[in-house]
C-alpha cells in the first residue's frame, strides 16, 4: 500500500507547479494558486503515509524524481518546451534511478 500512496503523492507533487504555471497567464490565478497549494498538501500527506513502511531516502527520492519527470513531461506536452536529446536522455537517467530504488526496496 505504501507504494500507491507514493505514487499517489507524485500524481499530486505534478499538479502544484502545473498550477503555479497556469495562474501565470489566466483570469483564474487565484483558482490556480489554490489548485496549487492544495496539490501541495495532498502530495506531502501521501508522502507522509508512504514513509510509514518506506525508507525514507527510498520515498523521497522517488517522489522527486518522478515529480520532476513527471512535470518535465507535462511541460513538453502542455507548454510546448523543448524535448532534445539531452534533456530526454537526462531524464530517462532520473526514471532509471527511481526504477532502480523500487527494485532495491520491493
């Protein structure tokens, strides 16, 4: 169970800066900013029930590395960033370590 709560915990760690991000250039800033700080709070809650029964190098390594790759990817798709071969290889190293955790930690 505690590795769905990390992955939930990402889902949720993706959404705060996609929220910072879009009340930047919209109407709704103060809808986004609270999309934002309430992604936050989720995302640190599932965290916290994660390390219950992770290690805590494990669950927080995992937990920014896939939130990085995860918002690194939804920059590309979303805002239309920059997907080069050095990023995309950078980024495939980030997903190789969180792999490499979950198969050291079961």
């Amino acid at each position: 169970m505690a590795w769905i709560y990390l992955f939930v915990a990402v889902i949720f760690e993706v959404g705060w800066p996609l929220g910072i991000k879009l009340s930047q250039d919209t109407n709704y800033r103060a809808t986004w900013m609270a999309t934002a700080i309430f992604s936050m709070a989720l995302s640190v809650f599932f965290l916290w029930l994660a390390q219950k029964q992770l290690p805590i190098g494990t669950a927080y390594a995992v937990w920014t590395g896939l939130g990085a790759a995860g918002v690194f990817i939804v920059g590309i798709i979303l805002f239309d960033e920059p997907a080069d071969l050095l990023r995309l290889a950078s980024v495939t190293l980030i997903l190789m370590g969180v792999i490499g955790l979950k198969l050291a930690n079961g």
